[in-house]
C-alpha cells in the first residue's frame, strides 16, 4: 500500500458513515473546496458514493471497504430509486439476478418486508407499476393481494398513482391477505372503510400519509 | 482458497436447485468477503438455525460432488468434546464448506446476533445473512489458526468496532451453553493486543479478564461447596 493510500484509507474510515462537503471540511479540519477535493479522491478509489446534488444538498456515503465490486441489485437502492421519500439505513437487503427487478417485484417485497419505513417508501411505486398482471401475480405469490390493494387506495387519497385495471382490483379483493407485524404495536383508525372493503389492518394514519404528501413533492 | 466470484457463483447455484426458501448465516472469511474485507477464504462457512435447512442444503451440495469428509481436521478448540459437530462438505477441486446448526463449537448463534445482521444477500432461494463484523471478531477466538488472528486485526484495522457489542455478547454467550468463553476471548485478544499489536483499548480487556475471573471464581466455588 503506498503512503498516499494509507492516507486516503485513513480518511475514509475517519468520515465513515454520511457526509456532505460541509461535514467533511469541518471534520477534517479544511476549506469546503479541499473537502470537495477529498469526496473527489475519495470517490476514484471507491470509498464513497453520492446521491442528490443539484438543487438539493449533496450527500456522500463513505466507507472504508471500498464500494467497487458490489454486486447485486439493493432493495433500499431500487427504492430510493423510484420514490421521491428516501431510506438511509444501515441495513442493506441485496437481490442477486440477472436483471434488475422491476417496480412491480420491489413493491411487493417492501409491503411483505415486515418493515414500516420501508413499507411507507414503497407507496410511490404505485406511480410506476406497468404491469398490474404481474403485480397481481407477485401479490398472492407472497399472500398480500389484499394488503397490497388497501395500499393502494390508501396511497391514491394522497398521492399520484397510476389507475390500477378492474380485472387486477377485483382478483386482488378475492386473493390472500395476512398482518402486517413490525415487530410493535401500531394503532390507526383513519381508514376504516378502506380496512373493511379489502378485509386488512391499515397500519398508517391520516397524519402519517400528510407528512408523506409533503415529502413527495 | 475460495475467491468472491467462485462464492457468489457456489451461491446462485444451490439457490438455484433449493426448492424452498432457505436461510442461513454467513460466517468468517466468507463475510468478511461480503463486507470488502478480504478477497478470498480458504473454507465458507454457513451457520444454519433450522435443521432441515442444512439438510437441504447438504443434498444440493451432494449433488454438486461434495463429499462429506467425515474426519475433522484438527482447527477448532475443544472439538473433541463438542457434541454438534460441523458437517465439513468437500468439493472436486478441494474446496471447503463447513455447515455448522446453531452452534459453532463454543459460540452459540443467540438472538442477539441474528438482530445485529445489517446485511443480507438473496441467491434464488437461499437468503443468506452475514453477521455484524463484531460477532466475526467473536466467533474467530473459537479456532487456533494463526490466519485467523489477521483477520481478526484486519477487521479491527478496518471497521470502528463497537467494543461494548463484544463485552455484552461475551456476558450473554455465559447465559447460554458457553460458560467458559470469556475465558478464551480474553486469551485471544491478549494474543493480538500483545503480538500484533491489535488497537483494542485496555479497559476492554479489563472487563472481558473481569468477567472471566468472576465466572471462575463461582465455577470454582461452587465445586468446592
């Protein structure tokens, strides 16, 4: 390993975790442009990757094992990828196939995930289902046809959402459904009429789907 | 020795012919493989909680022209007098895969290791779970191979250990069958603070040495009672 390796290693283990230019300088202890430059050397060496930029503020994701080389497709990645309201986990689930799955399969997989934040994230995908069949066919394949069709009715009162075909709605009315368990207890009565037509427990409230209105603006 | 692409590949292909869902944990060279840590690994490792889970897994490897070689090679401690020995599966070309249920010779796969897992890899239908780099620097005080030991420095070097995951899995695996592991834990650490010298911070050790007077002091006592 040459000297200037052990360096930047050495930096990518100090700013291990989420950064932007900001943090970095001020944990390093230099100018933001100088930070930009480390992000910049960081990321060649493939200790850092980056989302946002743009209007938004950009973050830096640093570790020292360097990211290059990783494969698969990640759920949390394809989520992010598609909803406007983003994960940042510690956590990684990652898919490994010949191509990358497709809205209507990470969808699926985030509803029967046993995961409320990534359940909530999910709901956006509504918006780039193609293929409500295969849809369908996911749904009862993991017994959540009913649950994934509340969510979408849940999900069209507050934000856009592609219109679901009657022959899929009605199929995943008369499908499987079955609790959702995070692991506690959540309470909600905002959505009794949508509960008692699919025959589910809606854990989300009114609340809960305004705030996520606003974020996925 | 068993290269990323060589494992990724053995995967796919027993997720391919598993027929159900399997799932099972990743230990040792093999998750540090995951994590970036280490380019290859001589054995991979697979921890099962179901038993029918590594019998599936067993038959697929079978059928790939494993054979299941019967004497164990003398790498674990305490081997001996371990009743839930490892199935060792031995491929054409001489690569390793050790199966362990539950247990690996004196570590105890407990809840609280299954909840620390942060990343989990789905090959078809086997779901594996590579356990937290903490639990990988626990679980490589169970063998006497001096490879072990860098590995061990070499996840030390590399992620920001959170000692006190370590002292209380140590404090839990005592609640569990292992009574005597601190005992071997602090032997080991002593070992690379004291050779290598590992950046493992002194009043760890203090503790982890603690612990494991206190549990020989009551083993003891309770004999002489």
């Amino acid at each position: 390993m040459k000297k200037s390796d052990v360096k930047l290693f050495s930096i990518a283990k100090k700013l291990s975790g989420l950064q932007t230019a900001s943090t970095i300088s001020k944990n390093l202890g230099v100018e933001k442009r100088t930070a930009v430059n480390y992000a910049w050397r960081l990321r060649k060496e493939g200790y850092l990757t980056s989302t946002g930029g743009g209007r938004s503020i950009k973050f830096y994701r640093i570790s020292p094992l360097k990211f290059k080389g990783k494969k698969g497709y990640s759920l949390y990645g394809l989520i992010n990828k598609y909803s406007r309201v983003k994960l940042n986990t510690s956590k990684d689930y990652i898919i490994h196939a010949k191509r990358e799955p497709p809205p209507e399969e990470i969808l699926v997989r985030a509803i029967s995930s046993n995961e409320y934040r990534l359940m909530i994230a999910s709901l956006a995908l509504f918006n780039k289902i193609n293929n409500w069949s295969n849809l369908r066919i996911l749904a009862e394949e993991y017994k959540i046809g009913r649950n994934v069709g509340a969510l979408y009715d849940v999900a069209r009162k507050f934000i856009r959402v592609r219109r679901m075909d009657e022959k899929t709605r009605k199929a995943l009315l008369k499908s499987n459904g079955k609790k959702f368990l995070f692991g506690y207890k959540i309470k909600s009565k905002n959505f009794q009429d949508i509960e008692k037509r699919w025959r589910v427990f809606i854990p989300i409230n009114k609340h809960d789907m305004e705030i996520y209105k606003e974020w996925s603006r | 020795m068993v290269k990323i692409n060589e494992q990724t590949q053995l995967f796919e292909i027993i997720g391919t012919e598993l027929k159900e869902k399997t799932e099972c944990f990743v230990i040792g060279g093999s998750a540090m493989m995951f994590y970036g840590a280490k380019e290859d690994t001589k054995d991979v490792d697979l921890v099962f909680l179901k038993k029918e889970g590594l019998e599936k897994v067993k038959k697929v490897l079978e059928k790939m022209s494993y054979r299941d070689k019967k004497e164990l090679v003398k790498i674990f401690r305490r081997y001996e007098d371990n009743k839930n020995r490892p199935i060792m599966m031995v491929g054409l070309e001489g690569q390793r895969i050790d199966l362990f249920f539950k247990e690996i010779i004196t570590f105890e796969m407990s809840d609280t290791i299954v909840n620390r897992v942060k990343e989990t890899h789905e090959f078809g239908n086997l779901i594996i779970k590579v356990v937290s780099p903490e639990d990988i620097i626990l679980l490589k005080c169970a063998t006497e191979r001096e490879k072990d030991r860098f590995d061990a420095l070499s996840l030390m070097e590399k992620f920001d250990i959170d000692w006190d995951i370590i002292i209380e899995e140590t404090v839990n695996q005592t609640k569990l069958e292992s009574y005597l592991f601190p005992v071997y834990l602090y032997d080991f650490l002593e070992e690379l603070k004291e050779d290598f010298k590992a950046d493992i911070p002194i009043e760890v050790l203090r503790k982890i040495r603690k612990i494991s007077e206190n549990l020989l002091e009551e083993k003891l006592g309770k004999k002489k009672k």
